[in-house]
C-alpha cells in the first residue's frame, strides 16, 4: 500500500507518493485433469512460479480512474508480464495455445476453481466463462429461463437496467416494476413497497449502476416461489461476498473488477440449463456452453488467463471479507471528502445506496468541471470525466485502485476548491 503526503496549498506538485507492490503469491496451483470442478482449490506442488521484480510504477504509472476497461493489479499485470513469451516452460504464449490442449485446459479449470472458492459457489451452480460482454445476457437470460409469453419483472436503478429490461422485450413479456428515470437514478427502493408480478419467471436487478453510482446493499427476494432473482454484477462483481444461493443467475463482464475486456462470466443455478426457447442463437443458449465447459468454441483465452490471475490475487490479499474492507476504506475518504467540502463538490445519490465502485460527483460551479478534469490529468489521474450521458465527474475506485490513487485524488480536490472557491 501507498503512503502519500500532501500539503494541501496551491503548489499541488508538493504532493509525493511512493507505491509498494504487494508481493504475488510465488506458488500457483494447477491441475491436468478434466474431473468436474467443485468448491475446492486445485493443487499441483511441482509447480511454482518467480515473483516480479518491484515495480517502479510511482513514476511511469497513473491513476486510472476509468469505469471499464479499468485499472487492474499492478502485481497481476507484472505476472502476465513475466509469463506472456513462454507460459511455464512451454514454449508458448498464453496467446497461442490450443484452447483444448492441457496447457489452457489447466488455465481455464484453475480460475473456475479459484472463482468458486471466492464467492463460495454451491456445487449445483455451473460456472460459464463467455464473451459479447454483459450486453449479450441481457438476450441471453430471457431466452434461456422463460417463454416469449411469460412475465418477467426489472427493477430499473439506471441506464443499464433499463437498456436491459428493452432488450428482454424481445423476448418475453417484462415489466418495469420500479424505475429511477424520473428523479435522475438516484436511490433504490424499498423492497416491502415493490408490487411484483405473481407470476414472474425471474427478477432483475443491476446491482451497481456504473454510470449513476448506485448500488445495492441488500437484495429483493422474489415473492413467487418459483421465480428467479438475476443480477447484472458486472461493476461489482468480487468486490464483496455474495450469497450466490440467491440467485438463479449472475452474470458480469470482466473488464471493471477481474481482467481485461473480452470475457464474460455467468454463474447460474444448474437445473437452469437446457430450457432455451427454439429460436436461441447456438452462443447464447447455456447448454451448449456448459457441456462443453466453455469451450465450445475458441474462448477469450488470455482474457481468461488474466482473470484467473486476479482470482489468486484475490484469495493471497485474504477473500472478498478483506478486499470489501479496503473497498469501504477507499469509497469513505472520498465521499467524507465531498461531504464536507461544503457544497463546492456534490454527489447525487442517496446516502444509503452509494456505489463502493463508481463514485459521481459535480461542481458547484460547472464550468469548472473541465478545467477540474483537464488539472487532475496533469497529476496522473486520469479518465475522470463522467460518462456522457449525466456529465460532471466519476471517479471509478475498484477493487485494483490503490488507497494512494484515492488519497491523491481527496488531495487534488482540496487543493481544487481552496483555489477556486472565492
């Protein structure tokens, strides 16, 4: 972890950090088999890898605050670095293997084992590695779990949830039990007030909107016994336990928490499989997937590779109970740094639900925000513009975001306001 000190004064360039990259774990375990995967680590002792070289990052590296493709480990990154001309003494890159050689075969099964015992997966679940990003589920889950006549349910907390409950109108019949369209996608609501629909095959949630910063804390049940809870975990996912048990489907794109863009992960309860409607497109009907365990066709395979990196990194750094901390950690300093600044900085959503990933904020003086956004970038922070379509900034904090990139950014923002708040 990174110690920064600042003085908080219009020089900003008196601001010093020093980062320290934390140790990879030296012994990655891996496996030849084909046996079915279930909630245990796979172990190979005969082999074991070279940790990197420090980095020295602090200089040549920014702080990138971007919502996806996003920041990833530095020690991951030095990994791949290290293994990308000849993974493992086999002469290849991970970049050239036969995806059903034993060499990937390894690769693919270690980061489904390693991703289960993360999230403590139940062994009724299969674990899909898949592209077209999350965008694809949104056609994907009501072809695989309903008919074209049958009612769904979508609780709509912003632009992706929205953009999801369109595309399942193609479908089946879904309908928009709750939206935050009208006051701008800024709170959740409360689940006792939500009129469900009785017959509903599944419930869909967005569990963190990456463009509004609105996350949520808990989790809806479904009233109907029978029905489904599916969540789009791509902004969140592993950067917290989950209870995987209460969904029928979760499912992500790699690109914010854990790899590279490419890869798209979905964990769905077993007896799901093998009810796709007749018209389903062969890539995306689940069955075809799962029995041929993701490799039905030639997969995203270094973008598998990477993810099955951050999973170790994930498990050497103690769990998702660890990570969640330092998460929390990061997401307080700079929202107590908007909080306090008095109104000069503002975030819109509410208190309660605020993303720990995405971070929005606005000036109280808007036409500062490109010169806020242009001024951070000459200190190496990068991507802070927020999206598009709601303007102002967003500071994207995930899970590879070291404690100094956030207290350099609280840093800069006081020195911002204390420069331009007159």
């Amino acid at each position: 972890m990174a110690a920064i000190s600042a003085v908080v004064a219009p020089n900003f360039l008196l601001l010093k950090s020093t980062t320290q990259i934390a140790a990879f774990p030296t012994t990655l375990s891996r496996s030849f088999t084909d046996a079915t995967i279930v909630n245990k680590r796979i172990t190979c002792s005969s082999t074991t890898l070279q940790t990197p070289a420090a980095s020295t990052t602090s200089t040549d590296r920014v702080f990138n605050f971007a919502a996806g493709p996003a920041i990833l480990p530095e020690n991951v990154l030095l990994k791949a670095q290290s293994e990308l001309y000849n993974w493992h003494g086999s002469g290849m890159s991970v970049m050239e293997m036969s995806h059903r050689g034993k060499e990937f075969l390894s690769i693919i099964q270690k980061a489904e084992s390693d991703l289960r015992t993360l999230l403590n997966i139940p062994e009724n679940y299969s674990v899909l590695f898949l592209q077209g990003g999350a965008t694809t589920q949104f056609s994907a889950v009501p072809l695989n779990l309903c008919n074209p006549d049958d009612p769904v349910d979508y609780i709509v907390t912003g632009s992706w949830g929205d953009k999801a409950f369109k595309e399942a109108s193609k479908y089946c019949k879904p309908k928009t039990i709750w939206s935050g369209k009208s006051e701008k996608y800024v709170n959740i609501p409360s689940f006792g007030a939500l009129e469900q629909t009785p017959e509903a095959k599944y419930l869909h949630i967005c569990a963190n909107e990456t463009i509004h910063g609105v996350e949520f804390k808990d989790y809806p049940v479904p009233t109907n016994v029978n029905s489904l809870l599916v969540a789009d975990m791509s902004s969140n996912f592993c950067s917290k336990p989950v209870d995987v048990s209460k969904f029928g489907v979760i499912y992500a794109g790699a690109q914010k928490n854990v790899g590279p863009s490419g890869v798209t992960i979905v964990i769905l309860r077993s007896d799901l499989i093998g009810n796709a409607q007749p018209n389903t497109p062969i890539m995306l009907d689940y069955k075809i997937h799962a029995e041929n365990n993701s490799l039905y066709n030639t997969p995203p395979c270094f973008g598998i590779y990477m993810c099955g990196l951050v999973f170790e990194d994930l498990i050497a750094q103690g769990g998702l109970n660890e990570v969640e901390k330092k998460n929390v950690k990061k997401a307080q300093i700079l929202y107590d740094t908007i909080d306090g600044s008095k109104g000069f900085f503002r975030c819109p959503v509410e208190k309660s639900v605020r993303s720990l990933m995405n971070v929005p904020f606005t000036l109280a003086k808007p036409e500062l925000e490109a010169e806020f956004v242009k001024e951070a970038a000459k200190e190496k922070m990068t991507q802070l513009k927020g999206h598009r379509s709601v303007g102002g900034m967003r500071a994207s904090i995930y899970n590879a975001m070291p404690l100094a990139g956030v207290e350099t950014l609280v840093a800069f923002m006081k020195d911002f306001q204390a420069r331009h708040d007159i």
